[in-house]
C-alpha cells in the first residue's frame, strides 16, 4: 500500500484538497475487498437485487465509485468545475462496468479467446506477453477497469488524478506533474516518484496473502509499468515466481477455494510457514529474476518483492534490498 505525498501545485479549491498524506494511494499492500482469483471474482449476485453502481463524495473531495465486488476511489486536481464535470463522466462510466464483464466472463476465464468489450481487449491484450505461461485476462482486470474509469475522467482542466481499485491503480499527470508514493509495506519507509516524463502509469500489487490467489509465496509483489492492467498482469506472474519447494507449504486446488476460479485445479498457496534467511532469499531470487527478465522485455518499470521481511527489487529504489 503506499500514500501520495507530493503532486505539484493545483488549482482546486481548499475544500477539494486532501493533505499532503491523506490522498490515500494504495500500492499494494494486497487487501481483501473482492473474491479471490488470479484476477478477481465478478458476479452479478454480489450486487444487491434492483441495486446499481453507487457514487459518493467522500471527505477530501475524492469520489468513491462501488458495484458488487468493484470498490473504486477516484482523485482529480485542477480546476474545480473541469474536477467536478471529470467525476461525473467517471461515474456515468463506471454505472454500466460490471455488466459488460459479467457478460464476458467465460471468455475471461479463457486462455486466448476472443474477447469484444474495451474493458476486456484492455485485458486480453494485458496478459498476452506473459504467455506461453498460464494467465487469463482476469489477471489484469483491477488495473484494466481502473485505467478505463480514468480515461473518461481525464480531460481539459485536470492536471493530475488516479483511480484506485483496491490496490491496483491508474495514473493520470500532465507535463510537469509527479506524484510520490510511499510504500506502506515498508512503513513508509520507501518512496518513489513518478513524474510525467516517466513511463509509469500503473501500479499494482500480488500475492498470496491479498485478494488474488497466488500460485507463490510472496507476502507482496509492487509493480510499476507503462499501465495498470499490464502492472497487474506482470504482478500476479512475479508473485507467483517467489516460489520454492519446502515441506511446510500449505498448498490447495483452487477450485476448492472458489468454485469460479480461472486457474482451475491448480495449486494455490494457502499457508506459508516462517522460512529461514537462506529459503527466502532463494525464492525472492526466483521472483526477482522473473521479474528482471519482464523489464528487460519492456514489460515493467520496476518491481519491489516482499517476504517474512526480506525483499528485492529491480528498478524501484527501496531500501536494504537486493537486486538492480
């Protein structure tokens, strides 16, 4: 999880303005808002009968967006009335989201078929570089619905602005905008800067104690990458990487977890037993090399890995770790 701390100047009245702590930036610290899949488990039946996507204000002038399991919080800086006509497009965005994946779900859960929606080629065409590795689109659909409600808030007047779904977020920043983000699995302690002349423009986190099922052992994955569904794609396959064989790792179909779950029959870690100094550090290498060969590919940015303690990182300036 991480917290913006700095973003530039804007213009948006005081009352609209959050602390220079309080924006509340989740980065990944892997919650547990929704099913547990390798993506996310989307049913028509969490949603309350006769009840649509909900909308409200929250303190700070951030705009809260939920529908069944999909729990967004929205932040735009700039001027008041393009801020206050950006939520409203986001809103009427978010109303019709969940529909168009329910109606697509069985080709989600799909290696390699055919999808139509935009949400769902955003998808698609996330997870397709990992392969001939096992990955469905539902690998990425937190970052995918993120970046698609951001794209109908952004518009003229706004300077700077994310979408967070539970942890997966989409970033939005004008020439000469940046953002700092604080790595909450650290205490805060780390930090990284993202600058609009930076490729990042999505951060998302996996592993096997959050949200997602996790074929690894990772506590957290943190990803930055070029946008929020290619982030969450790349993080579910680098937690899954933190990996290694030991005798006091609970392990369980994931079918048996979620009777809907994409990955089917396969192994999911379920218990993690406190690991000596040398079983850590090999399977962070294991993921830490995972994830140096997707930034060599030009999937990633960077990539911070955490367990029992230890981490590694690539390209992400976190303190005391091992890696580029």
């Amino acid at each position: 999880m991480a917290r913006a701390v700095t973003g530039g100047p804007d213009t948006v009245p005081k009352q609209m303005r959050t602390g220079p702590l309080a924006a509340g930036l989740p980065l990944a610290v892997p919650s547990g808002r929704l099913g547990r899949t390798s993506g996310r488990t989307l049913r028509e039946s969490s949603t309350p009968r006769g009840q649509g996507a909900m909308v409200a204000l929250l303190p700070g002038g951030r705009l809260h967006l939920q529908h069944g399991p999909i729990d967004i919080v929205v932040e735009a800086f700039g001027e008041a009335q393009a801020v206050r006509t950006g939520y409203a497009r986001a809103a009427a965005r978010f109303a019709t989201i969940l529909a168009e994946l329910v109606a697509e779900l069985p080709a989600l859960r799909t290696e390699g078929a055919p999808v139509a929606g935009s949400i769902a080629r955003r998808m698609a065409a996330a997870v397709a570089p990992f392969r001939p590795a096992f990955i469905t689109p539902m690998a990425a659909v937190a970052g995918a619905v993120a970046e698609e409600v951001l794209a109908a808030l952004a518009g003229p007047g706004i300077a700077r602005a994310y979408a967070n779904n539970g942890g997966d977020i989409a970033l939005w920043l004008l020439p000469g905008e940046s953002l700092t983000a604080a790595l909450a699995v650290t205490g805060g302690l780390d930090r990284v800067t993202i600058r609009a002349a930076d490729p990042v423009r999505g951060i998302a986190t996996s592993g096997w104690r959050g949200r997602s099922f996790s074929l690894g052992i990772a506590d957290a994955v943190t990803v930055l990458a070029r946008t929020a569904a290619l982030a969450d794609a790349a993080a579910t396959m680098i937690a899954n990487a933190v990996d290694l064989d030991h005798p006091g790792i609970g392990r369980r179909p994931a079918r048996e977890m979620q009777c809907d779950s994409d990955l089917g029959h396969r192994r999911v870690t379920v218990f993690v037993p406190v690991l000596s100094a040398s079983d850590r550090r090999r399977a962070l290498d294991a993921g830490l090399c995972a994830a140096e060969g997707f930034r060599a590919r030009g999937l990633i940015e960077g990539a911070a890995l955490f367990l029992q303690g230890d981490a590694s990182a690539t390209g992400v300036p976190v303190s005391g770790v091992t890696g580029g």
